[in-house]
C-alpha cells in the first residue's frame, strides 16, 4: 500500500481512537477523529510546498479517506479536487478517475484541434485587412448617410423654390421646366443611393467572406466540444464497494439535469473512494477541508470542514456509496421529536408563535413536525394559508400566522412592502471592529451546493441588512440584525462572506463551523394590525447569551 499513489500510514498510533461503525455521510457529517488525524497530515503537507504557495492561496478543496487495507492495517488517502500545479496527478495524492492530461489520450489531442481552431479564430478576426474591412463599412456608412441627408435637404430646398414660382402663376413652357426639374432631381437623388449602395455591397460582401468563415470555424468548435465532451463523460468510469462500473452519463441520465455538470467526478470525494475500490481498500471515514483564500461570491473559510458539492457530486456518491453502511444524514440539530412551540401573541386574527431551532416552518422531507402542521392542527377552523413568512430550519424565534385568508394577504403585503421590522439576535464566531452598518451583498442559490447562497452582483437579487453590536466577549459578538430583505440565509452570508462582515455566525454549519446550534434568533417583530390599524411589537427573547 505504501507505494500506492496517495495512500499514507499514520505516524502515531490509532488504536486509542474508536472506529466509525457506518461510514461518513459525504453531504452532512462531524469529521470522525481519524478524518482529523489525516486531515492534519494531509496540511502539514501542504504547508511545506513552497512552490505551490501561491495557488494554494487562491484557494482549494482537499480530501482525505481513512481506510483500512486488505491485511487489516490502517492508513487514508489524500486528494484535491481538479487541477494543482497545472497538473491533476502528484504523487502524494491519489490519481485522477480519468487523467484529462494524458498526452497520448484522445482529450488532450482532440483538445490542440480546438485549440488550433481558435488561433484561426483569433487570426481571422485580428487580421489586418478584416479590420481594415471593418473601418471601411463604418467610413462608408457614415459617408452615405451624409451624403444622402445632403441630397434630401437638396431636394427639400428645391421642391420649396418650384412651390414659391409656381404660386406666381407661370407659363405652361415654365411648368413643363419645373417638372423636368423635379424628375431630374429625384432620378439624381436615386442614382446617388444607388451608388453608395453599391460601395456598401461591395465591402459588405467582403466583410461576409471573413464572417463566414469566422462562423463556420465557430460552428465547428462548437460541435467538436460538444463530441469531446460527450466523450469524456464515458471515460469517467466510477465504480463502487460492489464492483458495479457505471460512467458519467448513465449516472446522469436520471437526474433532472440528465448531462454531467463540468467538472464531474474530478472533485476529491469521487477520486478517493475510486482509488480505495479499485486497490480493495475498506473505506472507513472521510472529510474534506477547504485551503487558501475564498473564492469569489463562495464562502470557504481556510481550513474548514466542507460537505461534498451536491450538483457534481451527489449523482456520483450515491452510485459509489452502495455497499457502504452510510450515516443518516439527518442531523440532532436538525429534528425537533417534541416540538415545544411557544404561542407569545394571539388574538381573534393573528398568531404569534417562538419556533425552536431544529423545527422546520413548513413540511418537509425528514420526518418531523412543522410549525404549519402544529398550527394546523390546533386551529383547524382556520381559514388561508397560515404562515406569513419562514424561518430557516437551524434558527429559531418568532414566526407570524394569520387565522384568516384577508389577514394573511394583508401581512404579506407588509412584508413585499418592507414596512414590517424584523430584528433578529446572534452571536458571531469572532470579533467584528464595526459597531453599526449597512451590508449590500445580492445572493442567488448555488445551483452545485443546495441549499447555499453564492454573493453574485450580475445575477443576484437585491439583499440589504443593517446590523448593530451589542457586546464583544471572550473573542465573540452579540450582535443585532435588521434585515430589509428577506433572501434565503441573507443574514448568515452577510455575517460570513468578506465583504460582509467577514464573521460566520456560531453553529452555522453552511457559512462556518458547526456547534450545539445556531446563534440566531428572530427577537422582534413589528407590524401594523390589518384589523385594528394599531402598531403591534411582539418579542421574544433567545435561549442564549
């Protein structure tokens, strides 16, 4: 094992260390002790490669599987997802499922083709006499269009002088004279556009001989990467602990995407339990760890824990997971068995119930009771929709229903309005220097990492939170929220992302580390009353300090 690619031996002794009885779940998991122990390993590594230095500090996402060999001693496997070094092979980490840098492979020389088809397409498109070609049409068109804007006002003019000599009464030698005239004119002003057309036409037609070209070179490329690519996908033969070999595309084929994503299976997870299958390693756990900076609209923090990417990876783990006792991937934090919802507002018309973290809002997909169902079933008379407004599943604090359907319209309109005041109470992960602000972040979902929020600028949706600092304690923040918009996880990226305030909160097992729980709590609420027109504020304070 020891001259496998990517496969160590632990420096110090594990037998103190209590093995896993399932294997990590790849998309929610706590890094087991030996997941740690190489994880460790893995970045003393790294901290030694100076030449590597800076692309580490652009940032990427490492791996590591414990496994256990076929005579029963224990070791992992490290890897990094897609390229390191301009290379996806070194000798410390486990080898590429399929090596897109092979020289003699089809991807590589199918690739210079392509690559060959661009330099055309650069050549053609930077060539002196197509932009020669180009400055002569706009010379042109401006020419003629002045040109014929001269004629015109021309012709104008002339018409206007006939009119004045004709309101004179001529003769009809004098008549016959003035509709000769006319008829001149406008056959010259005809000729005249005729001519520059003709000009036109002429660059016009040798402009379309390199766009042409430049196009079917285009189409060309097109079809070729589309064939490639294609291709690659059946290159990709993933395999799993029973020994069924399936390639990206008919993984795929089932899923709502039905096409692999670019990129699939070159990120660490797949690469790691390749390797063990194939040289008949156990897999006993893994854990996969962001280094470097984070990248942009991203939220990777150095040295973090991070699940499995769910739009690359989920299709392809699940293949590979079979055979495998697989962790749940439900977690404590997130199931509530006996929901206690506290009502802190009722009356005739609205309720206002404290929803505690672990509680979904609305139902879902694990089981347990919402907020909506409890609420359901004691006001079973009650007419609309119910809830006015979510809260996410991991914070807890006060959630708005409406008993009846005008009350619920009336609250949302608030709420689309923005005149409904939300604050909400959390304690950040670090020391924040700002003691009040205003956060501007548009977020969009990450379509590779569902549930997740991504800051996008050109694609976003408009995100707005002001925030205030209550204390700083023993390397914390107690802070206040006031969000103006109501986007998905809009406080935890703002609190988290660097151009936010940079600080995840405590818990936030998305944007930062997990803990017993997350710290953010929805305090306060204040709203008009659709009934009673009156100002109501209802308050609840968090179970932590």
């Amino acid at each position: 094992p020891n001259e496998m690619e990517g496969f160590h031996f632990f420096t110090d002794s594990m037998t103190d260390i209590l093995m896993p009885s399932k294997f990590t779940n790849p998309f929610r998991y706590v890094p087991h002790p030996l997941s740690i122990k190489a994880t460790e390993a893995v970045q003393r590594y790294l901290s030694t490669q100076a030449a590597w230095a800076e692309e580490l500090e652009k940032g990427k996402m490492f791996g590591v599987l414990v496994v256990r060999t076929p005579q029963g001693e224990v070791g992992f496997l490290a890897a990094f997802s897609g390229m390191l070094a301009g290379k996806n092979r070194h000798s410390f980490f486990v080898p590429p499922i399929y090596d897109l840098q092979d020289p003699q492979g089809f991807f590589k020389t199918e690739e210079k083709k392509i690559s060959a088809i661009n330099r055309q397409i650069d050549q053609l498109k930077g060539a002196e006499s197509y932009i020669d070609c180009l400055k002569k049409q706009n010379e042109l068109i401006t020419s003629a269009r002045i040109a014929l804007e001269n004629g015109k006002e021309a012709l104008l003019a002339a018409k206007k002088q006939r009119d004045r000599i004709r309101e004179a009464g001529p003769d009809e030698a004098l008549k016959r004279r003035l509709i000769k005239e006319s008829q001149f004119q406008k056959a010259e002003l005809k000729r005249l556009k005729e001519h520059w057309n003709r000009q036109l036409a002429a660059v016009a037609a040798e402009r379309s001989r390199y766009e042409e070209e430049i196009s079917r070179l285009e189409n060309e490329r097109k079809q070729r990467s589309a064939t490639l690519q294609k291709r690659l996908f059946t290159q990709f033969e993933i395999v799993n602990r029973n020994g069924e070999k399936k390639n990206l595309s008919v993984i795929f084929e089932d899923t709502p995407q039905k096409t692999p994503p670019a990129g699939a299976g070159e990120c660490a997870a797949p690469r790691l339990l390749q390797q063990a299958f194939l040289h008949h390693l156990e897999p006993i756990c893994m854990a996969e760890f962001w280094w470097g900076s984070s990248p942009q609209g991203e939220i990777r923090r150095h040295g973090y824990y991070y699940p499995a990417c769910k739009g690359k990876c989920e299709p392809i783990l699940k293949h590979m997971l079979q055979g495998l006792q697989v962790e749940s991937e439900t977690s404590a934090q997130e199931t509530v068995l006996q929901p206690k919802l506290e009502i802190v507002y009722e009356d005739q018309w609205i309720l206002g119930v404290a929803k505690p973290a672990g509680m979904l809002s609305v139902p879902g997909n694990i089981g347990a009771i919402s907020v909506y169902q409890w609420i359901r079933e004691k006001y079973p008379y009650a007419t609309g929709p119910l809830l006015v407004h979510r809260l996410d599943m991991a914070t807890s604090g006060i959630l708005l229903a409406a008993k009846t359907k005008e009350v619920h319209q009336n609250l949302q309109a608030q709420f689309k309005n923005r005149t409904i005041q939300k604050r909400y109470v959390a304690v950040l992960d670090g020391t924040i220097s700002a003691n009040e602000g205003t956060i501007t972040l548009p977020l969009r979902p990450d379509p590779m990492h569902r549930p997740q929020q991504i800051v996008d600028t050109d694609k976003g949706k408009p995100a707005v939170t002001r925030f205030h600092v209550i204390a700083r304690e023993n390397g914390k923040t107690k802070i206040y929220f006031f969000p103006l918009t109501g986007r998905t996880h809009q406080i935890r990226v703002h609190a988290a992302h660097p151009c936010g305030l940079n600080t995840a909160i405590i818990g936030d097992e998305l944007y930062g580390k997990r803990a017993k729980r997350l710290f953010l709590h929805a305090e306060s609420i204040t709203f008009q009353h659709p009934v009673t027109g009156e100002t109501v504020t209802i308050e609840k304070k968090a179970d932590f300090s």
